[in-house]
C-alpha cells in the first residue's frame, strides 16, 4: 500500500474530507509509524555503518539519524576480525580510563551526549568501527512507499485511524474498534519482529501448535 492508498483510505473510512482533515492526514501517518517503530524491533529501523576512529580522540559522533544502539564493533587491521565492544555508563569510562593519554584498542563504549559516543580506552590509531544501530525510516509521507506499508498494511492503516479518529474526536465504540484492530495487527508484526527474525529451524525448530489426542 503506497501513501495514496493510504491517504484514500482514511478519508473513506473516516467518512471526512474536510480541507483540515485531509491537510492533517500526514501527521496522522507519522504518528502512527512512530509509535509502530517504537513497539517492535523489525528489520526497516536498522542501519549498519563503518567509521573511522580518530587517534587519540576518545569521542566518537553518533550517525545523524541514530535512536539506539544494536552493536558497535572495532575492526582488527591485521585480522579483519571484529572485536565487540560493551555498553557501559560514562562514570565507569571515565574511572577506568581517568587519564586521555590511556590508550590501545577501544573495549568499551558509552552515550556521551545527544551526539557523541565516549570511549575507553582512547583508541590509539585510526580503526575502523562496524555500527549496527536503529533509526527512523523516511516516512511513507514523503517516500511515497515504505517497508510496513509494503509488507504489513493493516499496522499501518488501523494505527493511522487511530490518530485520525481522535483528531475527529469520534464516538469510543469506534475509537475502541479501531484500536482492537490496530493491536490485532500488531501481534502478528510483533510475530515476525521479535519472534520469526529471532530464531530459525536449524537452532530452535519449526513453529509448531500443541496437538491434544
């Protein structure tokens, strides 16, 4: 379902096309997929990207668009090999590594401010770094098309009446109705997000339905 779809959608089931309604359809949307990419971990809001740490600096910028944290690796120059380093608290950098001119391969890593990571020890040359993290996709609003509106519509659509009939400040059983249907879509997106793309056959077997003789 592409933003048309979704747009014409909204207007028919809310049964409005006042010149605000429909003005305020993209705020509704992106209401909607904020709180969706806020409620289960899928494969849309992850990112990888590789950096260079810079010698004798023991800060590291966070991408523009980073949320949270998936893993963040220093490359081996020799070996290739990846060597995770471990989320702590800025307190235990700064007292396991009180001195800057500490330096060697970075083992530890910690949210800084709202742009910068700090790290212990300070690196000691120029490796590279492996960042797995999660971020907001572009909305649907302005790419026209996005992965939830491409594999799990009925998130998209319920979560977006949901907004859309609080704006029209509509009658609770409908508001109860729709909010029924968008958690009905979000057990089976949470299925996928955090169940099927968290385990495979080979490690955890098929999915299988308790059968009673």
């Amino acid at each position: 379902m592409n933003y048309a779809t979704l747009t014409t959608l909204i207007q028919q089931y809310c049964e409005s096309t006042e010149t605000s309604f429909v003005a305020n359809i993209p705020t509704f949307v992106q209401l909607a997929e904020e709180r969706i990419y806020n409620s289960v971990q899928i494969p849309a809001i992850r990112r990888n990207q590789i950096g260079t740490l810079t010698p004798n600096n023991k800060y590291l910028t966070m991408p523009a668009d980073w949320l949270a944290t998936f893993s963040l690796s220093v490359i081996n120059p020799t070996t290739n090999a990846q060597e995770f380093l471990l989320d702590k608290d800025v307190n235990f950098i700064r007292q396991s590594y009180p001195d800057p001119d500490d330096t060697g391969v970075p083992k530890y890593y910690a949210i800084f401010d709202k742009n910068t990571f700090i790290l212990g020890p300070t690196p000691d040359s120029n490796y590279q770094v492996e960042m797995h993290y999660y971020y907001y996709p572009e909305s649907i609003v302005t790419a026209g098309t996005s992965w939830v509106g491409d594999n799990f519509e009925t998130v998209l659509l319920y979560g977006s009446l949901r907004e859309a009939y609080t704006y029209l400040k509509g009658e609770q059983d409908m508001m109860a109705y729709y909010e029924q249907k968008y958690q009905e879509a979000m057990q089976l997106l949470m299925r996928m997000g955090d169940g099927l793309n968290r385990r495979d056959a080979y490690r955890s077997g098929q999915v299988r339905v308790p059968v009673t003789s």
